[in-house]
C-alpha cells in the first residue's frame, strides 16, 4: 500500500489529474510534471503568461540587455574559433519572449557584421502565443528567421545554438532510498481526494547513483532526467556532424548528488509543487554531469563548465556597462550595476553562482572564455 503525504488545493489541472489518477494510477513525477507545463487544456505554458514583472519569473535576457549582448559575443567566438564559415544557422530553443536573440544580434551585427549578413537565426518553439510574441521582438530581423516545432527541423549546417532555461523545463523522475531500496516517488490521492506524493514501486538501477547504495541514507532523493539526456544526445549529434557549438545555460549542479530539486515558482514566490497545477510554473534543478556525459556519448567536444558569473565576466559584461553607463545619469548607472550585480553576482537574488553554462563543440576547439581550461 502507497503512502501518501499532505497536499493542497485544486485547480482545473488538478482536478484532472484527480481523475486521470482515479482511472489509471499514481503518476510518476515525470508525468506529472509533463502535464502541468504542457497539458493541451490547462498547462502552464498554454495557458499563462510565465515571463517578467507581471508573470512568475523574471529571465536573465529580461533582466537587462546586457545578458543577450553577452551571448552575442559569444556566438562570435565561437563562429570565428572554428574558422567563420560563410553559412551558419544561428538557434534558439525555448526563446521566450525573443529578447535574448534581439540583443544578440545586435551585436553580432556590429561585431561581425559577415556573420550577422551570411546567418539563418532559427527559433525552436511549441507555442503559438510565444511565437507571436517573438515575432513582434524581432520584427527588424523577421526576414531571416524561421520557427520550428523540434530541433530536428532545423536544417543541415554549422550550427551556433543556444538554450536559456530550457533544460529545467523538462521533466524529471525522482527516486527515493528505503530501507528496502530506492522506490519511485509518484503523485497520488490522499484520503480527503487531494493531490499528495507517494512511494511506488520503481525501475531503478542502482549503478546509475554517485555513490554506492549503502552509503546513501534512507530518505534521500535522487533525481534522473532521461528525457535531458536525450535532448541532449540529439543536439550534440547535430553539432558532431554538421559543425558547430551548443551553448547551455540554467541553475542546478555541476556534478550528480542527492536532493529533492522539484519546484513551483508563483508570482516570483516559491509554491509547493502540487498546490496549483497549470497555474504555477514547475522546475527542477538540471544536472550537468549527466548532460556533459550524454554529449560525450555520442561525440561531442566538451568544454570545462562555468558558473554564469565566470563566463558573463570572462565575456566583458562589466566593460560593457561600463560604457553603455558612460554619461548617463546616475539613477541609470545604478540600475546597470544592479543588473550586472544581479547576472553575475554571488548570494540569494543572484544568478551567478547558481546558474551553470556547459558549451559543447563538434570537434576540439578553443573558445573564450572557456579556452584556457577546455579539455
């Protein structure tokens, strides 16, 4: 018999979920999480607006454009690191509001003007509302510019790809160690008809874990994402046979441990994970050990990983506030440093510790600012 602990209130999504587990079961936490975000009739993503002030969450390209210009940098490192080929498609999967593409371009278009002229920028997006929106960001450039529903779609070539926030998006499974061994934590029905976590039996092969499973103590969590794993593998074997570099940037860890990361986020406030389906937006934090060894599985160049701060300062962010601050008024010149504060500074609030940036090449190369330690 499962046991189940506490929850909380219903939401359409959630009655849903109710009857769906009524007919079939208790949920893995992949489903679940599946559902929430991507649910046709109630999903997070279909159904609110999730960025800026008046959404859930503030992005970094929202943040300031700073962080865009940044990438742009980068996107021309790389390009010019790997000899600058005339034809490059230049992607973005999961581009929000496109406001991380528009900064970057702008760059690029000034800094490597041969590159912004021979680029195809590709936008790797599901939904219709955000594509909408994007369009409207990057009006000036609609012309070079194609949507896609999957990465597979983008054509042949070298390929320059970025992905923001994207990875932990995508759903997880959570196993946790009893004292029989690990069982999968699943989503269930408590006794009041609510939503609660529970134990089921699970699939789980203990060689995937850090440690040897004796060492791992009773109630600890352990999380696994096939699905990153395979989105992961299809990128890097794009960029192994086309040519390329592939830019991931989120929070989570840079080698595989133990916790429970799963987290909803409402009106930029923690929430609990089952309070409000569809309504709050679902997270967990992405492993990059496992990303980095699923790209090395099928080929790809990895480059030593950075916290955000590192390759943000590495790139010259504070040079260029320094000049985009340079006669402007104080108030403004506050408000730059805040930015720079809050992308590549340290402590809560702040995303430079806690958010990771892992760059994989089709073939060894270096690339500032990972170059003097790319292996």
């Amino acid at each position: 018999m499962n046991k189940f602990w506490k929850v909380t209130a219903m939401t359409p999504l959630a009655h849903k979920i109710v009857r769906l587990i009524e007919q079939t079961g208790p949920l893995r936490i992949s489903d679940y999480f599946a559902l929430c975000l991507a649910d046709p009739d109630h999903g997070y993503y279909h159904s609110r607006e999730p960025f800026g002030r008046s959404g859930d969450f503030i992005t970094a390209p929202e943040v300031s454009q700073l962080f865009g210009e940044m990438i742009g940098i980068h996107l021309v490192n790389a390009w010019r690191a790997q000899g600058a080929p005339s034809q490059v498609r230049i992607v973005e999967i999961g581009p929000g509001r496109g406001t991380l593409m528009s900064d970057a371009l702008r760059v690029i278009a000034r800094i490597a003007p041969e590159l912004h002229a021979g680029a195809s920028v590709h936008m790797v997006e599901t939904s219709e509302r955000l594509r909408n929106v994007q369009r409207q960001t990057l009006v000036r450039d609609k012309e070079r510019i194609s949507w896609h529903a999957s990465f597979e779609d983008v054509p042949d070539g070298f390929t320059l790809m970025v992905a923001n926030e994207l990875f932990d998006a995508v759903p997880i499974r959570q196993f946790v160690k009893t004292p029989e061994g690990f069982s999968e934590r699943v989503v269930g029905i408590d006794a009041t008809g609510s939503l609660a976590f529970g134990l089921g039996p699970g699939d789980f092969d203990p060689t995937l874990l850090p440690v040897e499973e004796t060492r791992v103590p009773d109630g600890e969590v352990f999380e696994l994402s096939p699905a990153r794993s395979a989105i992961m593998q299809t990128v890097a074997a794009k960029i192994v046979r086309d040519g390329g570099t592939a830019l991931v940037i989120d929070y989570g860890h840079l080698i595989t441990g133990f916790g429970d990361t799963l987290q909803a986020i409402y009106r930029h406030e923690y929430d609990p994970p089952l309070a409000r389906p569809g309504e709050a937006d679902l997270t967990s934090h992405v492993d990059f050990q496992a990303l980095a060894e699923a790209a090395l599985a099928v080929g790809a160049h990895v480059h030593r990983p950075l916290s955000q701060g590192e390759f943000l300062v590495g790139l010259g962010i504070v040079e260029r506030a320094g000049a985009l601050g340079s006669g402007r008024d104080a108030l403004t010149q506050a408000a730059i440093r805040d930015a720079v504060n809050r992308l590549a500074g340290e402590g809560e609030g702040r995303m430079g510790a806690l958010f990771k940036v892992l760059a994989i090449s089709g073939a060894p190369v270096k690339i500032t600012p990972f170059e003097h330690q790319a292996t």
